[in-house]
C-alpha cells in the first residue's frame, strides 16, 4: 500500500487518528519530543487538521523504513471504526 492510499484510508469517514496514538511511539520507534509524536496529552489543544497533518507525517516518516511501515499499516488497518477518534461534524479546524 503505498503512503498516499494509507492516507485516503485513515483520513476517510472524517477519521484522525487511532485512540491508540499513544502507542505509535512504539510502532513508529522513536522518542517523546520527536517530531513526529503524536498530539495526545501535550497535543490535545491541537486542531484536527493539525492532529490529520501529524498522523499523515508519521505516515511518511514510516514508508523510509519497510520493517515499521510494515507495522504501522498493519495496526491502522486493523483497528475497527470504534478505534477511531473522528472529526467532529461541527468542526471548523
């Protein structure tokens, strides 16, 4: 799957990022602080579009290693629709 369709499918059905997004830290292999940390806790004040923008940074810090890429789309495809946090309809970010 290549990065731009992983994008279409996490930002599809007004989805932004996995409740489990803290846990990317993991998947992706890096440390809280780096760039591509998921705006949970620290980053909750953050705009959806801003939250959007980091999952898909993460997508492409992901696809320059096959081995976490490997595990990042296997997480993201496997969560079902109530793992997701969702845009809000009311939204304006």
């Amino acid at each position: 799957m290549s990065p731009d369709d992983l994008k279409k499918y996490v930002s599809s059905n007004r989805r932004l990022y996995p409740k489990n997004w803290a846990k990317y830290l993991d998947i992706l292999e890096i440390n809280a602080g780096h760039p591509c940390t998921p705006l949970v806790l620290g980053g909750s004040d953050a705009t959806d579009q801003e939250k959007r923008k980091r999952l898909f940074l993460q997508i492409d810090y992901a696809y320059k290693n096959p081995k976490i890429y490997n595990k990042l789309i296997k997480n993201l495809l496997d969560l079902e629709e109530t793992d997701w946090v969702y845009e809000s309809i009311y939204s304006d970010n």
